[in-house]
C-alpha cells in the first residue's frame, strides 16, 4: 500500500487542495501546468469532490469578485508567472469544458484528485493532438519553447503530518524514506515530460508546511510544526538535486528551482516585509488562527487581504503569489537557482 499508493498521492488532495492541472492556450510559447491545488485555476469544478472553492468569498479579489476555482482570494501564482513571461491569458484548466478534448468524463465518475502520473498522461495526450495539428517537428519547437510549470509535494507534506489521508500511507515510514519514495516517483515522470519535448522546467518546491494555520492550529502556542518544516526542507533539497542530476543527464534541459520555504521565512521573521503583518493567522476560515474550520460560503473573510500571508488555513492569498512570483521571475539564491525564471526565458 505504502509504494503502490505513492504516485497516487504524490499530488494528492487533502482537506482543502486539489492536485490538478491546467493546460496553456496559447501554441507559441505556451505554459503548461502540473501539480496541486496552488496551482488550480478550475479543474476542481470538474470533478465530483466536496472539496470546492467554487463559491463566495473564494474570488473575492478576482475581477467582477468572480469564483473560478481558484484556492485563493484572487490570483495565484501561476496567473502572474503568466503575466511575467509575457502570455496573454493564465491557464486554463484542462477539465474545462471549453477545450476541445473530452477528458471531463473519467472524473465525473467520481475521482477526488488528478495524480501526478495521470497529469502527465493528459500532457502526453495534448503533445499528442498538438502533433496530429501541425506535425511532430513543429510540436517539438512549440513543446521545447514552453514553460512546464510544476508544484508538487506541498500535500504529501500534509499528508504525512495526519492532514488529509494520513491512514493510507502512515506506516511508521521514516520521513527520510518517504521522501525518497516521493522523489523516486517523480524522477520517471518528471523524464516522460522531457521525452514528450519538455525542456524549459520551472519547479515550485514545498512551502514551510509546518507553519500553515491548519498545522499552527494543532500546537496550544501556536508555534509552526517543525517536524513538517523538516521534511519540506528535506524534500526541496532533494528535489533541487533531482533536477540537478535530470539536467545534468537529459541534454537541453533547464530549469528554475522557486523555493517558496525561505520566502516565507522572510515574511515570517520579519513581520512587515513586503506589507505583511499577519503572518500566522488565515483570512477565511475559523478557530484557532482560522486554521480548524476551513473557510466557507458563511465566512466573512478579513477586511484586510494584503496584510495576510494565508488566505485560507492551507493556501497562500493573492498578495503572497505575486510577491513570490516576482522573486522567482527575477530573484536570486536562495529563493530561486540555478537561474530566475527570466533567465529561462531568455
Ligand atoms: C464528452 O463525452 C460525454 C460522454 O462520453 C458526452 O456526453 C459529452 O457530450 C462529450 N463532450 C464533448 C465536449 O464532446
Ligand atoms: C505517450 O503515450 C503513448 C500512447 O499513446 C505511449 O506509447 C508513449 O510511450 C507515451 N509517452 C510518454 C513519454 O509517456
Ligand atoms: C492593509 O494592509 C496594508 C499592508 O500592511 C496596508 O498598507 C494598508 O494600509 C491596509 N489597508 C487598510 C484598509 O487598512
Ligand atoms: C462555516 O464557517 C463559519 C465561520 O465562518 C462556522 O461558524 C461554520 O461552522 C462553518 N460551517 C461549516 C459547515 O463548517
Ligand atoms: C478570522 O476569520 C474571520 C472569519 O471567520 C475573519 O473575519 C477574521 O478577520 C479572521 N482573523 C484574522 C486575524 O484574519
């Protein structure tokens, strides 16, 4: 159970995130997106789950206060990555019904989660219906100019702190081990996307995932989880070095490696940086920091959104993403390496 389910939950939901995908419209240069609900800009809605973020006050910073789907008050990272490489619309989810491509109907039977590994099938099935349009080489120009935008081990952090489906995989595994495990699942995957033409990788490591409300929550000081905050650390180091020995193996491949944990210790050391003064306490939602009761369609949200880190007791607001953004677009080490994501894109 511990190994077959890996992949599986690799992404995997827990109580208030999705692992999905969305998919870039535009042929040339495009950005294509794999990984968890940080990520999701709708596939959600899709899908026949109880964990929706289809209503109000999900949104509310969005324009016309509109609920996409999104995990956040607004944007998410991945609109302003757009924005800073130049595309003129976000992605899209892939499960929308406003692609061509009928994939909706596997899920409406009732899957919780897109896995990684199913992700990466719907990629190849997309490289495939773009080869079948405009030819394989021309597929290849377009695939290999593209940004592969990839979250992932923020909700296997979760899970293994008893946050979602911590019976499945709970076992005593050794946090050491169950990292390896997480990154010897994804090195085959992350090889798939090279073989279909991915060359350009721009990798979001795990958040400081002790520090989210929904863990604060638990400790009566309301202190971060450090045993959390280890394996995130461990994971990222891990997954940098995974990327580092795929480029090192896979000629053309380059990537940057957006490390969100020293980010938000930044904000969370320094209290006031970048606006934010609300560093523990989530906007939307309720109990101990607004981290035990997720937020819902009743929760009048924080007048303030610029001032908190956390929009919900999982997720990050707006505020965050486009701060976090503009240092992987155009930051340094240790925030993002070996280069920014402007350097990938030169
Ligand atoms: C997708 O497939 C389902 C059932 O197989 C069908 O009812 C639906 O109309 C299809 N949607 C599109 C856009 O082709
Ligand atoms: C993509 O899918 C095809 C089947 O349609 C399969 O033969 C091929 O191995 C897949 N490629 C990768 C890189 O997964
Ligand atoms: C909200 O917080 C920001 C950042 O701390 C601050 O600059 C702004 O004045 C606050 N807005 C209101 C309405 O209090
Ligand atoms: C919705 O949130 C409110 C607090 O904003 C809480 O009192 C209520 O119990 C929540 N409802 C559910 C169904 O969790
Ligand atoms: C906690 O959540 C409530 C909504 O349930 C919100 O009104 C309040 O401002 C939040 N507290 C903080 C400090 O953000």
């Amino acid at each position: 159970m511990v190994v077959t389910s890996l992949h599986w939950h690799v992404v995997c939901l827990v109580i208030l995130c999705l692992c999905l995908c969305g998919f870039g419209h535009a042929l040339y240069p495009a950005m294509y997106v794999l990984g968890a609900s940080q990520l999701d800009a709708g596939n959600n809605n899709y899908l026949v789950t109880p964990i929706k973020v289809n209503f109000h006050p999900y949104g509310i910073d969005f324009p016309g206060g509109e609920a996409t789907g999104r995990f956040s008050n607004g944007d998410i990272i991945t609109d302003y990555l757009a924005k800073h490489v130049g595309l003129e619309a976000s992605p899209k989810p892939y499960l929308s019904p406003s692609f061509n491509t009928n994939k909706t109907t596997e899920f409406l039977k009732g899957g919780l989660c897109i896995a990684f590994s199913k992700q990466v099938d719907y990629f190849n099935e997309t490289v495939e219906a773009i080869a079948k349009q405009i030819g394989p080489r021309e597929t290849y120009k377009h695939i290999s100019k593209s940004f592969i935008v990839i979250n992932i081990g923020n909700n296997d952090i979760l899970v293994y702190n008893g946050v979602g489906f911590s019976s499945i995989i709970l076992n005593g595994t050794p946090p050491d081990q169950y990292v390896d495990q997480l990154i010897s699942s994804l090195q085959p995957l992350l090889k798939n996307i090279y073989n279909l033409g991915g060359r350009k990788f721009v990798i979001i490591g795990a958040g400081a995932q002790g520090c989210l409300p929904v863990l604060r929550a638990r400790q009566a000081t309301g202190d971060c989880i450090e045993d959390a905050n280890y394996l995130s650390r461990l994971f990222n180091q891990r997954l940098a070095s995974l990327m580092q020995d795929l480029q090192s193996s896979l000629g053309g491949l380059k990537y940057s490696f957006f490390n969100p944990y020293p980010a938000f210790v930044e904000l969370n050391n320094n209290r006031g940086t970048n606006g934010f003064t609300e560093v523990k306490v989530a906007c939307c939602g309720a109990g101990n920091l607004n981290g035990t009761i997720p937020c819902n369609r009743t929760t009048i949200p924080c007048s303030n959104r610029t001032n908190h880190v956390f929009w919900d007791g999982v997720h990050n607001t707006q505020a965050v993403a486009k701060v976090y953004m503009n240092i992987a677009f155009q930051g340094s080490a240790p925030y993002v390496y070996p280069i920014n994501v402007k350097q990938l894109s030169d």
